[in-house]
C-alpha cells in the first residue's frame, strides 16, 4: 500500500489548517497574517514575517518555520538556502488574531544581512523618560 500524496488532495485533512484555528485568524487585504519571531532562549525579536494559512499549517506540522515571501509569491523555510534554520518551539495568536508570535531556536543569523537579529542597528534614539519623570 502507497502512501496518500496530500498534494494530490487539497481536501484532505492533513493539508488543510485545523477549522477552528482558521476561524480565530483575521487576515490583512492579501490573506497574510504579520509573524513576529522570537528567540526562545533570550527572548529578542528576530524577525518580521509573513504567513498563510498554508504556512502557518506548515510551521505548525513540521517544526520548521515557513513563510509567505510577498516578494517571490512562494513559500520558504528559513534555512533552506542559507543553512540558518529556525526551529519551532512555540506559535501564539495575539488578542486579535491577526498576529502570530513564533518562538524558535535560531541556528545562525535570522537576518539576511547575516547578523543575528534583522533589528541590529534600528535604534532610532526614542526618549526614555525616568520612572519618576512619567506623567499622564
């Protein structure tokens, strides 16, 4: 006996994302959800992504990340190409649905310019007010 192709059968319950998930989801006008991915030993934030409900079925089938590249119109897993992998340790839905926090163990640099967060040297020098100095 053959294994089932899932490809062969979009249907097919082991391809699609689990309907009461997908109920909670609230995607932006191109059917994407925001994914912010976090280191899940330090806690930084590593990158921005995008997903589907396809890869977000796919993150949270196979313990690898994969994304919707808005750019290429295809999926990716970080990683592949770069050997940089993100591995999943968690996948929360915010308040409103609309936003995924991706906690993984990051292999490598998470940011294509090769640093270890795509928010290396964004500082944009905001003002920090003392405790005390806090009004409303």
């Amino acid at each position: 006996m053959t294994t089932p192709d899932p490809a062969a059968d979009p249907d097919a319950p082991e391809t699609r994302l689990d309907p009461a998930l997908a109920s909670r989801l609230k995607h932006d006008e191109a059917g994407l959800l925001t994914a912010v991915v976090q280191d899940a030993t330090d806690r930084r934030v590593l990158m921005v992504g995008w997903m589907d409900d396809e890869a977000l079925r796919r993150t949270l089938t196979t313990g690898r990340v994969t994304y919707w590249s808005r750019s290429r119109s295809e999926y990716w897993r970080k990683g592949d190409t770069s050997g940089h992998v993100q591995w999943v340790r968690s996948v929360a839905l915010d308040c409103d649905g609309d936003t995924l926090l991706v906690s993984v163990d990051q292999v490598g640099a998470a940011c294509h310019r090769g640093t270890d967060t795509c928010f290396d040297d964004g500082d944009l020098g905001a003002l920090v007010l003392d405790p005390l100095e806090r009004t409303s």
